[in-house]
C-alpha cells in the first residue's frame, strides 16, 4: 500500500514533505516569463489527479528519462495557488515494478474481483436454457476477454469509472435482476440475465485505462453497444446449432438496453426482458451516482443539513441523504 | 356471473337472440331520415361496451324510466354494420339489484380484493419506523378511504385500468420495492414502501368509477399528485408529534413520483427513495400494459410470429411475446 | 403485359367488366348480416392495391385453393361504396406461372435493373483503394447478395419503396457522390462511395418483399443499420489483411448515416465522408419523394396553382412544383 | 444610513480607506503558502457583496467572536487583484443594533412597503364575492403571514428579487389585472385577483431570507406551488361553509401559474383566470427583469447604442432600451 | 337577412322542405353504383357548411350554369346519413346580387364594421410620435389596404376566423395596449400600438377570403410576417425623413410578434414593446377562442359540469367555463 | 507584409522584443492595485487577437491620441501571465495608411477576390432565365453593393468568418449547386443558382467589419434573412415587368435557406429547388469548418490520432481527419 495519496494532500500542511507514488498522466515542457524551462505534470493516483511542477528539471534527482504511463516515486511539498491545490516536486525517480500495486494507481472497484467474478460465474451456472448457458460460457472463459472484463471501468466518468466497474456494476444488476425476473411472470429470466452480462461488454474495447480512463478511437467511432453486439453475434455464429432467435433477442438486448434512440440506441426496446433490462441499467447506473455523490459530500465536510452538488447523471440535479438528514439533521 | 358478455357478442352468429345485463353508459333519443324516433345506447360490462339500438321505443316491452348509470336487463340480437358490431334490443327492463353482482359489469381485478388488502396491510405492520406507520394505519383504518382504495383503478384507461387496479398495483409494487430495498443500502425501506403506498392515492378522488371511469371536474383540474399530497398532509398534521422531516420527505415523494416534469410532477426526484419509487411505478406500470396487450394479442387470434399493436403507454411501440415467439413460433 | 392495372380502376366507368391478375395480399372470411359467408381480399399489383369482395365464395367459377401471396386471374367489376372504390369479384383462378410477369405485380424501378447494376459495378472498378475495392468486389459477387441488392426495395413506404429501389437509389447517390467528392479536398472518394454502396445494405435482410413490402422480425428487432455493420464486418473480417483502420471507417459510414440519434443512427457522423454521406442521402430521397409527390398530383389531375398533399418525409409539408407553377400556372 | 456600499468600491480609488457596516454572507479559516492562518469572507448589503480577507485575523483590533450571519463594521481598503475587485480588512467589530438598518444590508424594494400593503388590502376590500374576501382577510390578517408577506423576495435571483420583492411584484400585477378584467368578459375579477394574490405566497416558506435568499430545504423539495396550495387549502378548509367550487378554482390557479407542465406547474391553466394569470405573471417578471436589466447597463455606462448583457430570464436574449436609442443615440 | 341558415338545419325536421341562399364551395360531377350522374356540393353560409346532393341534374329546375363561387337559391330537404347531416336539393338557381348581403354568407364579426374603424383611426389620432402618425394614417388612408383590412379575417380558422377579425382582433388589442403601455414606463405607447396595428396586416395578403377562407400561394410562401413587413417597410420608405431607427423598430415589432422562432417568427423580441406585443396578441387571441369555444359549448347544450371538447389553440387542452360552472352548476 | 503576426507570438520566446503592425480592437483605462493607471489594449491582426498592457502610459514613446479602430505600430515583448498569452508595449503610435495592408489586419480569404468575382459573374452570365438574369444583373452590378459583397464575411464566427468570406462560400456553393442541379430533372438550374447568389446577401448589412467582425444593431434586429429579402424584393420591383411568380420563388429561397424554424427561417423549403438550397448551404458551411478545425489541429501539433476539439458548428461533436490518420496515423 501507499504511503500517501493525492486524497490526502488536501488536508496537508502546506509546506511539509511528502513521499509518494504515482501514475504519470501528462507530462509538458515549460518555460517561465523569465526563460527558465520546468516540467507541468499531471500525477495521478486511485484517489485522484493533481497538477505538479517541477522547477528544476535539470536536478540531478530528477530522473530524466521518465514519460507519461509511467509510475514514478516522487518527493516534494503541496501548495495552494490561487485557490488550487498543486504540488512541487524536488525529486522523482522511476517506481520499481515490486514497488507498487497497480490498484493504487488507478481507481479501483473496493469489492473483490475474484468474489465477483464468481458471483458471476455461478448465476451463469444456474441457467437452463442451454444455448444461453453455452454463449455465455465461451465468451467468459476466453482468457482474453475475460481478464479485460474483470478489469474495464463500467465508464469513462459517469458511474463506476473505476478498475472492476462493469464487473461490480454486473454483478449488482444480476442480483437484481434475479429478483425482479421471478415478479413478472413474463419475464425470460436466463435472457434477462445474458442481456444483463452482455449490454456493457462492448466497453472492454470502447474503453482503454492503461493511462487514465479513455475512449480508444474505434470505440469513439463505433461505440460499445456496436462492439458489444459483434462480439456477441461472432461468438454466437461459432456456436454449432445456436437458435436463431435466440441470437436476435440477444442482440436485441445489447442494441436497446440504453432506452432512448436520443442515448445512442438504434433500436428501442421492444420485448419485456429488454425494457426491464433498460429500466434496472439506469436505476443501478444512477443509485450508484448517488452513493458516491454522498460519499464525497462527507469527504468534503457538507452537513447532513446540505443537498450535493449537482449530480452530472441526474441533470444536475441536486440530492438530500435521506437517512443522514433524518438521523444526524439538525432541528 | 352473467349469461353472456359484451366481449362473447364479437363471435356470435349474427341474427341469434342473446339475453344479458348491461350497464347504461349512455342513452340518446334520435330521429330517422324518416322522421322516427329511436333510442341509441352504449351498453357495457366488464368485458367492454358496445352501441345498441332500440328501433321501437313505444314497445311495451322497452322499459320506458331508464337512465344512464341504470343497470338493465336487454333481449336482442347483434349485427355487423358497415364492419362495425352493434346490438339491436327487442326487449329492455331494468334489473333488480339482486339480479347482477357489479363486479360483472365493470372491469375488475382478477385478484381477490380481499388478498391483496392482507398483503398490503402486511406490509404496513412490518414497518419499524412509528410515524410511518402510524400515518399508513390511520389513513388505511379510515373507512372511507379504506373502501375506496379497494374499489379504485389505477387510471382512466393506460394501465391497471380496472376496479381494484389501484390496489393491485400498489400491491405489486410493494413486493418489488421490498426485494429493491435490500439491495440499495441508501434506501429508507419503510419511507420508499410509504411512497409506494401513498403515491397515487389522490387516484381515489381524481376518478369516479360509478358509470365508466372518469375524471371528476376536481380532478381534472388539481390532478390526483396534489390531491394525494394534500390528504398526506392533512392526516400527518393531525398526528401529534410527527416527524416534519419525515413529513417533507413523505410528500416529496408523492409530487415528484411521475419522475419528469413534462409528465406532471411539479418536483423531479431528489431522495434516492423518490427516485427509486419513480423507476419501479414506471417499469410495473409498463409491465402490467405489456402484459395486457399480449392477452389482447391472443384473444384476437394473433400468432407467436406478429407483433402486438401499438402500445400507447409505450409511445406506439409494436412489442414481441418473447416466450411466446421461442415457444411456438415458427421457424 | 397486364391488360388492367388498379391504378385503372379509379377512373373505370362503374359496372363495366374487368379481368385482369393481381397478386393476393390478404384472404379473409367473413359473414354478411344476413348470415351469409363471402370472402374479403385485398388484391394488389404495381400500380397499388384494392379491397375486394366475392358474394358468392361457392361459385364454382370461384376457386377454391387460391392463398396470401398467390397471383391469381379475377374477373369482376369495380364499384364505390361510401366514396371508396372496391372491386366486386366474380369469376377467379390461380394464375400459371408463364402468364403474368412478377414486375407486374409489385411496384417496381422504372429503370434497366441489369443497367443499374453495372453502373454500380464501373463505380466499384474506379476505385484505387484496394481493400475497398476488395471488400465490394467480394460482397457484390456473393450470388444471394447480389440477387438480393438487385430487387430490395430502399424502404417500406417513405421513398424509393418499389423492387429495384435500392440500386436505384445508390446508384443516383453515387453518381451524385462522384460529383461533390472532387469538390471538397478532405473527402476520400472512394470511401465516400464505399459508404453510399453500403449504408442500406441491411436492408436486404430488414425487409422482405415476396408479397408485399414488410418488416421482418429480425429486421424490426436490430434494424438495417445494425444487420448492414455486421454483414459488412463479418466481410471485411473474411479478407486476410484487411486494413483495420479502414474497417472502423466503413462500419463507421453505415452506423452513422442517418446522421442523427433520434433517426436510429448510434453514432453521429465524425469523419467528412460520414458527414457527406448522410446529406446526400437524405437530400436523394427527399427528391425522390417530391418528385413522386409532384408524379401523383398529376394522376389525381391537381391543377399547376395547387399544392400536393402533405408529405410525409418533409414533416407533413405542402409542396409547390415550381416548373409546372411557372409554365402552366394560371395569371 | 450607512455611509458606504458595496457598489461604492467599485469606483473606489484603490488603496484609499472605507468604514462601513456589512452583513458577514461567509466566513472560512484559510492558511497562505507560507502557512500562516487568515480570514476569507464574503460580506454584502443591499447593493451586491464581494470577498473580503483578514490577512491578521490575530489583531486585537478584529473581533474573535463574529459569525456568519452578524452584521459587522469594518474598516479597510479595497484593491483589485487578478481583475476582480476584494477587500482587505484591518478592524472589524460586531455592530450594534441601533447602529444599523436590517433594509441596508440586504437589497429591498424602493417602494414604501406600507403603501403596497395599503394598496394590496385596497384591492381585496374592493371584492364582491364574499368566500374570497374571507380567504384573503384571513390569511392576510394571520400576522406571522403578514410579516413575511412583506418581506419575501419574489425570487431567489430572476426578477424582483429583493425584500419586498414579492409583495411589490403582487400590487404591480394587481393593478394589472384590474385594468385586463374589465376588457374580457368571461373573466371572474375577484377570482384572478386572488389568483394574483396566492400565486406565490408559498415562497414566504420556500425561500429564507435572513443571511441571503437561499431556499429551504422544505421549498427545494416541495416548492412554492405545493407549500402556496397547502396554505391556501387549509385556510379554506377553516372558513366555514367556503364554496367548494372555488375552493377546487383557487388551488387550481395556485398549481397552473406557471404556464407549463416544464416550469413546475403540475397543471395547465383550464380556466379563463389561470390563462390571464399566467400570462400577467409572465408578462410582469419579464418586464421587471428589463428593467432591471436596463439600469445596469447604465450603472456599467454602456452607451444608448449597445445592447444588454445576455438576459437568463429572457433566454439569454440581448436587449435594446428603445427609449434611450431614439433619444440619446448617435446617428 | 337569409330565412334558414346551415346551422339551423341541425335541428331541423328531417324531410321537411326548406328554401335559402347559399355560397357554392365545392362542385363536383360523380356517378352512383348504378351509373347514373349526380353532382355532390358543399354549400356554404355564415353559419356554417354543409354537403348537398343532387340526384336529378337534369331536372329543368336545377340551373345547369352554376360555378363554385356562385351564391345560390336552393330548395330541398334535409336527412341524415350514416349521422352526418346531409342537404338533399330539388331546386336550384343563380342568386340575384340584391337577393342576398355577403355578410350573410360568410361568418363576420358580429361588430360594426364602421365603429371599429373609427376606434382604429381614433387611436391614430391619439399618437404624438409624427412619423408613426404619417405611417399609419398613410397605409390606413390607402384605399385597397383600408377595404382589404376591413373585410380580412385575422385567421384561417384559429382565431377570429371570419370578415372583419383582422379588425376586431385588433381593435381589442389597442384598447389591452392602451390599458398596459402606462402600467409600465419602459413602455413607448405609440410604438407599441403601431406593432398591434402593424403587426398581421400581412395577413391582408396571406389570405383570400372571396370563397371560404383560403392561403394564397404567395401568402404560403412568404408568410403574413414577410408580406406586412414588406408592405411597412415599402411605406416607410416613401415618406421623407422617416426615422431610419424607428424604421428599424417597427419592422423588427413585426418579424418577431409571434415570440418563438419555432412559430415562424425569424426573431424573437428584443425590446420591451415587442415583447409586450408578443404577449397580448396571444392572450388576446386565446381569449377569442375560449370565448368561441365556450359559446359553440351552449350552442351544442353541454351542461354547466363539463368541459369543453380539446382546444386546437391551447394545445388540445379543455376548459372549465368558471362562471357557468359557478352560477349554474349542479352542486 | 506584415513582421510579426499575433499567431507568432504563441511560439515566441518570452522576453525577446518584436515590432508589428496591429488594429486596435478595444482600449480601456485601468489602474493597479498601488493605484497606478496603464492601459487595457486588445490588439488584433488576421490571425487571431491578443490582450496588451501598456504599464507606462505616460512614457513620450506612447502615442497619445489613439483610439479603437486605428491601425498602430507597437513595439514590446510577449509573456505568460497564469498560463495566458499577454503582450507588454513599450512603444506605440499610429500607422501611416501607406504602412499596413488592411487585408493583414482582420482574416481574409485565401482565394483571390478578383477570381472568385469573375467566377460569380461567370454563373449569372451563363443563365437562360432573362428575368433572373436582369436581377442579378442590377443588383451585382450596384457598386456600394458590389463592393459590400466582395468584403463580406460569411458569418461572425461559425464558418468562413474572414473577409471575402460570403463570396468564397457562394463561389464554392455555385460550383456544388451547378453539380447537383442537372442530376435532378425537376430543379430550376437558374432559380437554385439565384437562391445560392442572394440567400446570405442580407449579410451585408447585418454584419459590420470595419474593426472586427460585430452585428449591426439593424442586424440584430431584424437579421440578414429579413435584409436580403427586403433588397431582393426592392430590386425585383424596380425591374418592369418582373414575373410576379419568380418574385415569390426568389424570396421565398431567401427566406427558408435555414431549413427551419428554429433556426430562424420563418418559412420551411416548399419548393425542390429551396430544399436543395437548404442541403448545400448547409453541407458547404459544415465541410468549411471541419477543414478550418483540421488546420487549426496541425497547427497546434495535434496528432493524426488525435480527435479535433469539439466543433461548435456540428454540435460539439469532435472529428476525425480521415485521410491523416490513414496516411500517417501510428499502428
């Protein structure tokens, strides 16, 4: 584990030295009003990014052949310039691969990937439709996209933008969805869970977080709800025998799941399981939103008296915590 | 239980007498080109409402007191004019209230009434919060709301559109926001269940159902979101030392459950139980239309391979019988 | 040749006998008031269609074997009835194959098929991009493909809706296409073309035209653009060596087309050609429905001072045909 | 009086010492690069509000004790830093009382607010229909009601938003609507003027307006429409026998001031008086707003021939003072 | 005066024989089943229109040189079909021009004509800006526009649709500008009612009204906006020394007086008079409607208790007649 | 030539002194935090604009009679103040009209003026419409006109913002128009290529350039629609015997060249040849500013796999340069 996080310097005295690893996301050459060269960096970590300086790049402790990606060791002090948080680098060399765990560099789903993943897998189990069953079962135990999907962000900013977002943002919506199915008794339930696997599985190509969360340009392009659907038709097409209709309802899932032709749906949902499924992405999307909007009203000291700021997912809506409004509310 | 319904008229040979009780939904004297006078009628039942002629009005055996929203008993035939179905009445009297249970000649849950009150004031006794509960109890306990409650429909004609509809939705919502709570730990169960409760329960004032349902002039104009919140208020207010957050919280839910302003909700979701409550109301409201519109599809003979009509609660989407189209469908 | 079209009926002197070979569209049967069965069909050809009726089903100059989608040999006479026109039907048969020609019987391109075709494939032979090149050669040579490509028509009702009216309309496009490229610097011209060849190629699979011109499942439930991207990918994807870059380009020239999301497009257009592609198109078929449009004022004898009806691809505006305003107007 | 205000520094020679007694809007500890503690503040009074900065929060000569909230004199001068306007402050203590008006240290309406009330209870002694004059003397006679009547600023931001505001916005709209009632005949005068009355009284709750306007926590989540009907309901609900029907007439107008379903209101106006009423309201917060607008510009000395900043509540509209072009423009 | 009005023959006796003058609106030759010609007519008054039948056209006593356009004297009875009223003539000939007064044969304003001019005029007079005096009496005193702006109806069917609307719509809106322009002194008096003057003489143009109420094609190219601006603009520029701002001014009052862009004004008000303009010309054109609306409601005996039917001008809303509902009411 | 150009100044070394010739956009007194007065200056020439402060307005080197609008030759240095471009100037005075070419101070097109006009009159020669001819004859051949037409931008900013810019974009729309017209039998060559010459010639007189690019308060009024149509129509009258018809076609071109409403059109294209208009104004407009944001990307180093910066005029969709990244794009 870090010592200390780009979370932490907010509440640093300014002034004192820090000791650090961090993910570099942007380096720049500089030159002052006087002429003097020094390096803009941005420096980033799981808990965030911060612009840093470094005013004597020529330092020899200042490594010199450091770029952006890589994961460097840093020392300095934080300060505030006009009202901004930034830090000032004295010395900085490259991290040593055994020195630092990836999942501190980059935001992080908090659950357990392998937990997850097996959740995952054991409702795959518990199908018995058995096309399903076989689609789902290839797709995940092809290592390569099974290791992106254990990894990929569920999205760049919006909700669960973190490592094991989709995975933990799945997870959730295969509960629900386990207990939304058996309510309606028109309800598919074996397809509404494999349009719940596969609605977001074209965000492991859309996506790439090796350095920060981006959008590849094949994904700006095409998007994830066309990559997802060819993933899914090709696996599909090499299964021997797969219904026809089964693959359609399938694509149908993945090309409709965003509910709205104005949300980059080409088609709206036009069966049961692919409107319950539109409906529960968007309630999970947004509960989610919330949550780390309340979570990040007390990282920010706001009093359970005090609605958040304006959530981006929710038309800038503003929120009230409910139960800390209730509980800890004045009178 | 009647002898033959509006509904059984659409098969029957046209000529051959039939014998039924009706509701009078409306009654018009009018002229022929040749100067005679005639009766026109809508006559209805549970099942649906169709024209109806009386050609001569001065037989004796047409009764000559009855009214619109009069029960009556009618002779005649049915016949096919210009594709459309209409009945031709020979005999008409009014029926004795022990001759017709109402329940036949409206529209009407297929639950037993009875079950699904059970249910919900289960769901009232199993709240830990007191001022919650005690504001359900005493609303529910009261009688004349208690009676209405039961009789309700859920609206004048998208979903649920039948005596008891009210009830049965509000029941069906309540077993799927108990299996959502748990899963959202931000969720206040007991308030998210009041919402489900209360919601749409200015319904009973908005809409009568004595002869058809309609919107009264008092509905129409305040709408059943203020009606609701009002009869919230008022009752709140009279149990001493109520919570006036859980007050503020109650009624928030009950304005801002249509989820979007242009839908007429004067407030947009702004407690994650508010905005839970408006995705659950709106999915089980579409659920239930789908629902309907896929028995409709098979009363009239549609096969697994047609789309359903359009679907004005899914703004004129065509829908697919997933399970019916796999099942049965062709190849 | 057809002796009589529907078209012809409209201004047909009433009662006069027709005979003539129409495509069955629709079988029903059904019962007068009197009890009677007769027979309700639509009969159709390329100039339209028309309900039809036989009184006297039994006739043994009726036959007995005739279904949907048969063509079928009907003497008769056409009548109106309550301002609609209607074919009253005596004498029918199931025509032989050698006796009609299918262009009759559904509405078809007024233009050479076989010299649309190679227009279509010169345009393919100009290219100097190889891998497009490729990609069409391959495509337009698969024998279903290109049989298919060849009758499609390029919509339902909205515009270029007759067999043939897919080639139709891209070869109009690319002709067009090959003008405005050399206009505009940045565009590549032969991606440019590769996009018009493929935009609507979904369509193929998206509609079916055997009798009558209708969605099908499939087709309703991914839409063209979707089953065009796949078709086009599972090519490219066939041919070793195939630029990748070029892959997301075509996929992103189909995906994007209808150039906005409310249309069903899940991409907006972000490269030239895709932003090109998708005015030319719509302009090509928005001229195509106006000069149809300006085509049935004429037929409905509409004087050079009226304006058409409203049109439906023009959000129900009224036209002006400006040549025939100028040169056959009225002072 | 007080001898400075806010809007004075602007044209403040820099450097140059000011006394002046202000309302503390802010107040936050805040520590400089170097470390050491200061004061950051917003102070206001009825002409705006600016930062201030205690740079010696340890000088005996500013007070330890001042809270957001307390009305303070300080003494300091004004400078500009990075082109924004700030104040450095070296004494400050908390004022007395009798040292100050509360009507200098927030913006309040240039009205004598003792005539409007005059005006405003003219207008309901001048009612006819004697339900509604028991209304409007009754709620208006309520003190605490009164009180905050006169005081509520009609906005938070938009148009009148001042002490005051709200009853100055009424008095405006009551002698307009007097002057549009007679001119159409199917208007009830006294039912619109009680419109114009109660249309906004619930933002005496919605808004706080001790420290600044801000909403309350009960007015962001239930809104002045909701809180406005409530209070309005209640008070009918308490005169014994008050007609019915205009009680059902009086929430609707309360609901449908604001026109459309988008700007809050749960229901369109559907009677002659809610239509005229919404159009007023409008019509009078746009007019004010121009005014408003209008004077800033002089304020800023902005010529004859410029137009306005851009207008929110005009749709980010420019404007032009038709009066000042015509008579002081150039040619 | 006529003796018998289309809107008479509602209630009329079926078969009994009426006599009266009529507009022809329509003419055209058809042939029934059996072949035989009839002509079918719309004949027209000022109380409505109506379809007309004549079977034998060959009768002597059926004039053979009638035209559409002609106003005609007919005999006949009229019957009911299929619940459609239906004229049934027997007799039939070209009106004499002293037999019958225009007014009566298309729906006029029940004002007079000659009063409301004087109004108009009188308000001209009242101006004390020279150069919109020299404007409007210029435009007024000119013969063809004076005819033309007395006898225009101010719509096709929205509002104020019949001979003399333009008139009376504006008269109506003098005196609600003459009452609003002191209520705020932003306001310029003159300018504003030369904009209620001004602001659809286009329409002038923009409608015939020789046969029923028809666009010219030129007013359905150009639009009223366009044609009254042109027309201002043309006059303007014929008057020496007229203020080029005021010009300016006035044309810009036109262009934007519909208040949205999406209602075909190319500007939206951008001074406090168009604005104002903008808001009295569409409360006053809602107003007509409901009071049409409110007024067809009692022709056509709804109760006291019911809406109106669903309004085209407010958006397909219905509406209450508060002071029916209040006065005559059930309780 | 110019030196040194505001665009240089971007890669200058900070400190280094240049000489240039700038026009004077704004001029405003300040004074520094010690109270010390120095002047605001923005300073343009055709490549961009910069802020410059003159610290020492006093020094004998500072010129002190110039004024916003004139042409001045500044001596100083650039610098970097919170990451802003700033110029520092020691020396200034006004530039000799024989020093400066105007065509370096404010964007101008690329093409050559004298062409682009040969071509422009090249098209109006070749037209066989006399009356079109005429028009275009009279209006083009007006000096003030002429002259106007040939310095025009095309727009404020959005596309082909430069001088000469209206000329270039019609020159380019001539070339596309002449192009698509032959392809579409049913377009009026000459009457298209008469909508593309006028449909911005409002432009002249909305827009001023005389010192940037600003709205006349005319413009702003009444805009370039209303301008170009009322000099059209004021043209075309002037012509004897002028077709009335054509009169109508041409302004109705002018006035539905935005396509719709809310784009200020206050009519819709109802002829083919205004809906083709429509489609190449709009498409030449898109193509122009896509290729200036792909220059503006090599120009400030972006990568061939880098997407541009959000385009205002596509909505803010950000692009990619087609051909560069499949030229010189990475793997």
């Amino acid at each position: 584990m870090k010592d200390i996080y780009i979370a932490d310097l907010a509440n640093f005295e300014e002034g004192k030295l820090f000791d650090g690893f961090f993910l570099v996301l942007l380096k720049q050459q500089r030159t002052t009003k006087t002429n003097k060269p020094y390096l803009n960096l941005i420096l980033g970590d799981k808990t965030g990014q911060l612009e840093a300086r470094i005013w004597e790049p020529g330092d020899p402790r200042i490594a010199k052949d450091f770029e952006r990606g890589d994961v460097v060791k840093a020392r300095g002090s934080a300060s505030r310039f006009d009202e901004r948080l930034q830090m000032k680098v004295d010395q900085l060399r490259v991290a040593l691969p055994a020195e630092v765990d990836k999942s501190d560099l980059m935001p992080s789903t908090t659950y357990d990937v392998e937990g997850l993943w097996k959740q995952l897998m054991g409702f795959v189990e518990s199908f018995t439709e058995p096309d399903l069953k076989r689609l789902l079962t290839t797709l995940l135990n092809d290592p390569v996209i099974a290791a992106a999907y254990r990894e990929a962000p569920a999205a760049k900013q919006l909700h669960h933008a973190w490592l094991g977002g989709l995975l933990e943002h799945v997870v959730s919506l295969l509960t629900l969805a386990d207990r939304v199915a058996p309510h309606y008794s028109l309800l598919h339930r074996d397809l509404l869970l494999t349009g719940v696997i596969l609605h977001d599985i074209g965000k492991v190509r859309e996506l790439s977080w090796e350095i920060g969360f981006e959008y590849t340009i094949e994904g700006t392009l095409l998007g994830h709800i066309q990559m997802g659907a060819a993933l899914a038709e090709r696996t599909m097409d090499s299964l021997p025998g797969f219904s026809p209709r089964l693959k359609t309802l399938v694509l149908h899932m993945i090309l409709s799941h965003h509910g709205k032709l104005e949300f980059g749906s080409p088609k709206l949902p036009m069966i049961p399981e692919a409107l319950a499924l539109s409906f529960i992405d968007d309630l999970d999307a947004k509960m989610q939103a919330i949550s780390s909007e309340f979570e990040k009203a007390i990282r920010e000291n706001k009093g359970p008296d005090e609605l958040t700021g304006k959530v981006w997912a929710l038309d800038q809506r503003q929120l009230l915590n409910t139960k800390r409004w209730l509980n800890e509310g004045g009178k």
